[in-house]
C-alpha cells in the first residue's frame, strides 16, 4: 500500500518534507527549512535516510519547501529533482544567500564562544556553499506546467500553476497499484484568485487524494484591490508627514509585487521627491529572474514588458548592493521607502533600518506577508511595546500596518472554491498550518463539503 508521511510541514508552517512510497520507489515532495523558534531542529535526523530518495520533487523555492535540500544532498541524497525552470533559478540564488547566512552565523558564533572557551560547542553551519554547488550537479530536469512525466512506468507525475510565486507549482502524482488507479495532489502553497504579477492558481485535476496546506485556513483576505488601496494609503499618509516607510519583504515575489505597486505609483505622480530603496542583494537577484521570465507572468504584466516597460524598475528606485550604501540610507532623514529582508525581520538588513527609524512615530512598517509565531516581525505585529535590536530595547512608536490581502496565499474560500468542483476527491489532509487555524479550518471545509479531512500530525503515516 502506497504511503505519505509527513517529516516537516505537519503541524506547522514551516519545513514542508512529505515522503511519498509507491512500492519500493521513494518521493520527496519538499525539503523545507523549519523557521522561528523550533530551528534548532534542521539539525536533527530527517527521519529517513537521505541516499534512498530516488525522486525530489520542488514545488517552490521559499526557504521553508527547499532549505533543507542542501542538508539532503550532505546526507547522501543522489536521487533525479524535478522543478520548474524558474524555480531551479530561484532555488539556486535562495540556497547560495542561505549557506552564506549559516556560514556568517557560525562565524560570528565561534567568535563568541573563543572568548568564553567554548568554541568546542559551536554547532558547525548546517551546510555549506558546497553543498549547494554539489546539489546543482545532481540531476535534474524542469518541467513545465502541465507536462506530464513518468516516473516511472507506473508512476505519473505533473506540474501545474500554483500562483503563489514565479514557477511555483503544485503536484499531480498518478500512479497505479494492485489494479486501483490513485491520484495525489500536494499543493505546495498555493496562491489565491487575484494575484498582481502571476496568473492565476490552476483548478485541481480531480484527484481523490490532497494534501493542502491550510497557512490561511482560518480567516478570509481584503480583495487585492483593497490591500493595495490600503498600502498605498499607509505610504502616502507616512510621506504626507516627512515619516519614513520601512517594508520588512521576502525577496521572492512580495519584492516585485511591491516593485510594481510602486512602479504604477510613480506613473500616477505619486512618488515625487520620494526615495525608494531595494536594500536586498537577494531580492535584487530574484528580480532578475523575474525580468528573465516575463512569459510566466499574467497578461497585464506581460504586456508592459513586450512594451519595453520594465515593470519592477522605476526613476526613484536604487539598487543598493554593497552593505556601505545601505548604511548610507541612514542620512535620508525623510520620504524613504526602504524594502529590505528578511521579510520576518529574522536577520538581514531591515534589522539595522528598524533600529534606526521604529521607535519614531512619523515613520511607518508596513508588513505585507505572514509573520511566524516567534520571529521579531510577528512580536511587532503583535504589538509589542520594545523590540531588542542589537543588544538594545528599543521602544516601538512607528505605525504598525498589516496587509494581509498581498498575500502569495489562497485563503479558505479560494482554497473551499479550488476543491468543489472536485467530485473524485475522497480524502483531504491539512498540512502546513498552526494547529488552531487548521482547526478551523478542518471544521469549516466540513460544514461546506462531504470529503473527510484529517489534520495531519508530525511524522504521521497516512495510507492511500
Ligand atoms: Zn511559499
């Protein structure tokens, strides 16, 4: 009997690591990172043994569906991985800033512990730049978004349009055994009806297995024409008043969302005398791979770039690279708009730019993704009076705004419309999501639809 279990991305949002058995083949769908407060555990065992995966599937190249591919490879993975073009692209530029982050925690660790003597306790990185080059050297192929590929003679797989962000997909897997037909949809993530760059989430193939995740499942979005109404409010009203605007941004996607909100600002006459700042050196790269594939992005955006007009490029932006321009941005004492990373104020740059401007009351944050339990994005979120920056407490009286309907994820009624038309679905398993929201989650997909749903719990077998 065919099995799932789930290693990661089960009774949580982050990690996303499902093994898949078909008879003796072995499929990973995923090898995410666990982020916020459980990190420590990307070091513990996978589980599995990584040298017996014969197939990994991608389905995007978010940290927490791919950062612990590289660990995969250091364990003895040599197995073929699928992904769309774009996302081996992005994987690649996600990975490489991912080793080097590791890398610069580790030194900066080892440097403290010298100083105590207890260097000898310093964990080594969880990997290295290595062992992201070496994952580039095991084979792989892209597919396109509704090729079918077999994996084997008996084993069906495809990609389709998940509308979260550039290349992300979700998975058909089709395969036969003792005579019965079975087919097993993974969502990845999955991206709501309206998106500003990316066509729209592809309906669901009718399979009678899905495993979806559920990062939204408790609450409805604003439709995208308000969020954006309401972000380029929060901005004007910041600038209006000499304020800063800080966007603590994930590089993929969100970034160039923002970019091309801005870009539309600035051909309304909106951004006069204004500075806007992309302070990511990840987030500038992910651009380019945007501007490389402008066939992957919706109709209207695709039109401004058959038209020669760049949609993420603008006169007020700046590119700002090295680590000396970014601290330069300190000396613009107003009309800034600075986006920098890491998108849940984790690390990175944004962390220097909220020292210097959040306990200002003219200035504004303004998030527009989803903020783990436990990450300084979250805690401010949450509306926490003092964050610790740098060894100092320091009070928070900028403006505090959420827009949560730029989110690159379904919520649960584009997630309910995604799975009704689906007659053959007999099984629904909620994964990817906190505990209380996949409650009722579960609890509101029931009172609307017949199929059974089960949340599954960490490290669970479920059985097709
Ligand atoms: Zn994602």
């Amino acid at each position: 009997m065919a099995k799932v279990t789930c290693y990661g991305g089960a009774g949580m949002v982050t990690g996303s690591c499902h093994l898949v058995e078909i008879l003796s083949i072995k499929i990973l769908v995923d090898c995410g990172m666990i982020q916020g407060q459980t990190w420590e555990e990307n070091y513990d065992s996978f589980g599995f043994d990584a040298g017996s995966i014969d197939y990994l599937i991608l389905t995007h190249a978010h940290a927490d569906h791919i950062g612990r591919v590289p660990k995969l490879v250091k364990e003895g993975f040599k197995g073929e991985i699928f992904a769309t073009k774009a996302t081996f692209d992005m994987a690649y530029i996600m990975l490489l800033d991912s080793a080097m982050l590791l890398q610069e925690e580790y030194e900066t660790q080892i440097r403290k512990a010298l100083r105590r003597g207890e260097e000898a306790l310093v964990k080594e990185p969880l990997y290295t730049k290595e062992h992201v080059e070496a994952l580039f050297t095991c084979k792989r192929r892209a597919l396109c978004f509704e090729e079918p590929f077999a994996l084997t003679p008996f084993i069906r797989m495809s990609f389709y349009n998940a509308g979260h962000i550039l290349g992300s997909a979700f998975v058909s897997l089709l395969f036969e055994e003792e005579n019965l037909t079975h087919h097993v949809v993974f969502s990845g993530d999955i991206g709501g009806k309206e998106r500003l760059l990316l066509s729209p989430l592809s309906p669901l193939p009718n399979p009678t297995t899905l495993f979806l995740e559920s990062t939204y499942g408790d609450r409805e979005h604003r439709s995208l024409k308000e969020s954006i109404e309401e972000f380029k409010n929060a901005i004007l009203e910041t600038l209006e008043e000499g304020g800063n605007v800080i966007i603590p941004s994930f590089a993929l996607e969100r970034t160039q969302e923002i970019l091309w909100v801005l870009h539309q600002m600035h051909k309304e006459g909106l951004l006069r005398h204004s500075h806007v700042f992309l302070d990511s050196p990840l987030a500038i790269e992910a651009t380019k791979i945007y501007q490389k594939y402008p066939a992957d992005l919706n109709q209207e955006v695709g039109l401004h770039v058959s038209l020669g007009d760049d949609p993420f490029d603008f006169p007020q932006l700046k590119l700002t690279q090295r680590k000396k321009d970014s601290i330069a941005i300190n000396d613009v004492t107003k009309k800034a708009i600075i986006i920098a990373g890491s998108g849940m104020c984790t690390g990175g740059r944004v962390l220097h730019h909220l020292k210097q401007r959040i306990w200002n009351p003219k200035n504004a944050i303004i998030f527009v993704g989803f903020q783990v339990k436990g990450t300084l994005g979250r805690d401010i979120v949450d509306g926490e009076n003092f964050v610790r920056l740098y060894g100092e407490d320091i009070k928070v009286r900028a403006k505090v705004h959420t827009i949560n309907g730029l989110s690159a994820h379904a919520d649960r009624k584009d997630m309910l419309a995604w799975i009704k038309p689906c007659g053959g679905l007999q099984n629904v398993y909620l994964i990817h999501g906190e505990p209380e929201k996949m409650e009722l989650f579960k609890t509101y997909i029931k009172a609307h639809q017949e199929t059974k749903v089960h949340i599954v719990m960490p490290k669970e077998t479920i059985y097709i």
